[in-house]
C-alpha cells in the first residue's frame, strides 16, 4: 500500500512538471532547455522514488539532483550509509533511464 501511494504520488508530481513543459516557447533553443529540464526532472524524481521505496535505503535521507543527465547524490546532515547502501543507492540511479553518470561522492559512509 505503501509503494502504490508514493508511487501514485510520484506520477502525479511527473504529470505536472511534465505537463508545464508542454506549453514552452517554440524557439529551438527555449525548447532544448525545456526538452533537458523535463528530463533532468523526471529523472530526479524516479531516481527519488526508487530510493524511497527501495528497502534498506534511507531514500528521505538522500538528496537527488540531476543536471543533463548526471546524477548527484547526497546524504543529508548527520546521515551516514554502509558502503552497501551507498552500492545499492548508486545501482539504482545508474539503472534508471536517461541516466548518463551518477556522482556519489557526497553519499556519507561509515
């Protein structure tokens, strides 16, 4: 029930930062920055809602950033993962689609 409600509310967020995108300026170059910014917005938030729903994974203890395709994952003040979580957290960014390269370097290990 968990993953159906986060998931449900992952698709909702996606619809609207999606749909927003729809309406840009028909310029190439407006429209390139639009193309890119959905995409590093969707990634973000499948990346964000994999992690959250992934057990072992403390997903709300991670920041996820994505910048033309390039992940950046962060831990949050104070938090620290096992090197396996830390594994697991980079496998899942890598594994989601349009992902071009995963930095972790900010992910805390103990």
């Amino acid at each position: 029930m968990k993953k159906f409600a986060i998931a449900a509310a992952t698709a909702t967020a996606l619809t609207l930062a999606m749909g927003n995108f729809a309406f840009a300026a028909t310029a190439s170059e407006t429209a390139s920055k639009t193309e890119q910014a959905g995409s590093d917005t969707w990634i973000t938030t499948k990346v964000k809602a994999n992690l959250l729903t992934e057990k072992g994974i403390p997903g709300s203890d991670i920041t996820v950033e994505t910048n033309q395709g390039v992940v950046t994952l962060a831990s949050k003040a104070g938090v620290t993962l096992t090197s396996a979580q830390k594994t697991t957290a980079v496998n899942i960014a890598k594994k989601t689609k349009h992902v071009k390269s995963v930095s972790a370097d900010a992910l805390e290990t103990q």
